[in-house]
C-alpha cells in the first residue's frame, strides 16, 4: 500500500486539464485505494472503467493507466472473475484481455470459487475471444498462452487442445514426465498427483505453473478414460501458428 501510494504521489504535478480519476489519485489516493478495497461491485467496476476511458482519451495517460492496472490487480478476490468478465475482456485491446485471461487463472489458482453460472461465463468468453483472434502477433499468442491456462484450470477441455498445439512444449513434457498419446490414464492420474505434490510444497516460490500442469494432466487422464488420444482435436486456436514468424 505505501509503495503504491508513493507512486501515485509521484505523479502530483500541476495539471489544470487533469481528468477526474487522475485528480482522485494525485490529490487524494486513499479515496482510490478505499473503493479498490472496500467498494461496492459496482463501484469499482465504474472506476477502472472511467480510468481506462481517461486514460486511453490522453493516450495512454500514466496517472490513470496505473489506476486501472492496480485495481484489478488489488481487487478483492470475489471480484476478479466478474471485473475480468465486464471489463478486461469486453474491450477491444489486448493486452487488457490478457489481463482478463491472467486475472481469471490466478483468481482460481488463489481459491476462488465460481458458482456454476459464472464459471460457464467465463469459459464461453474466453472461447469467444479466442475464436476471433486474428492474424498473428505476440500479443495474440501471450492472449491465447493465458486463455488456455484458464480454461484448463475451469476444466474444460478446450484448454488442453490449445496446449496440445504447442509442439516444442509438448516435446518437452512428454520427455520429462515420460508419456506417449496412448499413454494409460493412470499414467496422467499419477503425473497430476506429481505435480499437486510439487506445487504444495512449501518451498516452492512459484507453484502456479505446476497447479495448472496438474490441470492438464487432469484433463489429459479423463480423455484417455474416453479413448481419445492425447494429440490436438479441434484446437480453437494453433498457439505455434500466432507467432509471427
């Protein structure tokens, strides 16, 4: 908190054209922190709504830029998903619907838990989103990366298909953890077990990379309860083909 409130103090510079989120932040930052954390849904829906618009109306403004960021970045857990939902990816930029993808996956990660309702939701946007990608571009690729890792965590199966385009990726992990595409289910139930164990260990700094390996796995054990193999089937999108090349 006082970091970011240094930050914003920074940013108090005499500006009679300043817009009303950047006034807020510059001359009186605990009100901004008071809505990021006590606030009502709607309320901080409003105002990371109103400091993108301001922001992008000055182009890229920083003041504001960084209010927005920190907001969703600090919300409180129970709002990450629907502000990802109303607000980061209903926008036509993206790298805030990278946010909104990266939001979603860490708010699950963390212990959120979506009613039935709001976790279709956010599988049918995110497979909205990624269906109209187009061209290719880093951008697109760090989109769909994100994207894949959420739908893998909500379980749905259109996170592994992605994965699964990934050639070099896929190498790497079906030489490490030693699996084939006909790989017995049990195979992929133990490596989820594995990489459960992993990321709760104590030691390890960073465990989300393993958690959503585990949802892979997950998903890789009940396709081969199914027979299907372990190759990409109707990928939404090829995540080698949207790296320019």
């Amino acid at each position: 908190m006082k970091t970011a409130l240094f930050i914003l103090s920074a940013f108090v510079i005499s500006n009679l054209n300043a817009g009303p989120i950047k006034q807020m932040a510059t001359t009186d930052p605990d009100q901004v922190f008071a809505i990021i954390n006590t606030g009502t849904y709607a309320e901080v829906l409003q105002l990371v709504t109103n400091a993108y618009n301001e922001s992008k109306a000055e182009n890229d403004e920083p003041v504001t830029q960084y209010v927005y960021i920190m907001a969703l970045d600090r919300a409180p857990l129970e709002k990450k998903i629907p502000l990802a939902l109303d607000f980061s990816l209903a926008q036509n930029d993206l790298d805030l619907k990278q946010l909104g993808a990266r939001s979603i996956s860490r708010a699950l990660l963390q212990g959120s838990n979506p009613d039935a309702t709001q976790r279709q939701q956010a599988i049918a946007k995110l497979k909205s989103e990624l269906q109209a990608l187009a061209g290719t571009s880093r951008g697109a690729f760090e989109f769909a990366t994100q994207a894949r890792d959420a739908l893998a965590i909500l379980k749905d199966d259109a996170g592994l298909d992605i994965f699964l385009t990934g050639s070099q990726s896929v190498s790497n992990y079906r030489q490490k953890d030693n699996w084939t595409p006909t790989s017995d289910a049990s195979v992929f139930a133990a490596l989820k077990t594995q990489y459960d164990q992993t990321a709760a260990d104590p030691s390890n700094a960073n465990p989300d990379p393993d958690k959503i390996m585990a949802a892979m796995y997950e998903l890789c054990r009940v396709r081969r309860t199914q027979s299907k193999e372990i190759k990409p089937l109707q990928p939404l999108k090829n995540i080698d083909a949207l790296l320019p090349k």
